[in-house]
C-alpha cells in the first residue's frame, strides 16, 4: 500500500516583509538600481521561479550574512508567446498572455520580498526604491491580505 504525505499549510513560514514595486525597468535594470540606491546586492539566481507548466518568473537574490537578512527580488509577471491555431486569414499567428505570481495584485510589477529585516529597515529601503527613476511607486505590503502569497514562499 503507497502512503501520500502532504505538508500542512502551517508548516510554511509567512512571516516576511514585502515590497511592492510598479515600475516598467526591465527585471535586471531594476535590481541595479536597487543595488545601487539600498546598498543591496542582489545577483540573479540560476534557475528562475517555475510555475504551473510553462511559467518562468525572474528571481535575483542576496544574503546578507552580517545581518541576517535574505533579500529577494521577484517579477510579478511572465509573458509568453503562443502560437494561435487557424486557417483562416490569421492562421498561424502568434499572440502573447501574461500570468501573474499574485493573481490578486496584478498591477504590482515586482516584490522585494525581505525575511529577517526590522520595520525600520524595511521602510528605509522604501524611500530608497522610490529614488529610482523609472520607480513610479514601492511601498509595504501585508503579506496577510494576500490569498496567493504560498507563491512567494519557496
């Protein structure tokens, strides 16, 4: 006889500071001028976030050793190409969709998500983020509102 276990969802530790960022810089743009404006270091991870079949959302992360805090920065949306079947007058044709991490909030274009950091510390990098040009806006964000925030945990 097979056994199935499964992890309950109080296993998962959600208690992490989020930031939400809106902003049209490409995913390695920003993280520069995150790194370069909140004295972060983020570097892309090796393997993106994989999601649901063909879903890829970009990750660049850092840990900051010193104190004991893991940044990650996380894009909100993938957009893949998709080949549409016809045969008629657009046969073959080829069209985009967009997923998103937090279905809920799709307006946000990326998360910083920061475990280990202090209230202080969290709102500090806020107004940094928000010296960014091309940053329209980042604030805090309650993780506890968000009904897909098992995505942001991995």
């Amino acid at each position: 006889m097979l056994t199935t276990h499964r992890i309950s969802a109080d296993f998962f530790d959600d208690s992490f500071g989020l930031i939400a960022i809106h902003s049209n810089l490409e995913d390695y743009a920003l993280a520069y001028g995150i790194n370069s404006n909140c004295s972060l270091y983020l570097k892309r991870m090796e393997n993106d976030l994989h999601l649901d079949g063909s879903f890829f959302f970009s990750v660049f992360d850092w840990e900051d050793e010193i104190n004991d805090v893991y940044w990650t920065l996380i894009s909100n949306a993938c957009t893949i190409e998709e080949t549409v079947p016809s045969d008629g007058l657009f046969g073959g044709t080829s069209s985009f969709r967009t997923n998103h991490l937090v279905k809920e909030r799709k307006e946000i274009d990326y998360f910083l998500k920061v475990d280990g950091a202090d209230e202080i510390a969290l709102q500090e990098k806020v107004k940094a983020i928000n010296k960014i040009s091309k940053v329209v806006t980042a604030y805090p964000l309650e993780t506890h509102t968000l009904k897909s925030k098992r995505n942001l945990i991995f």
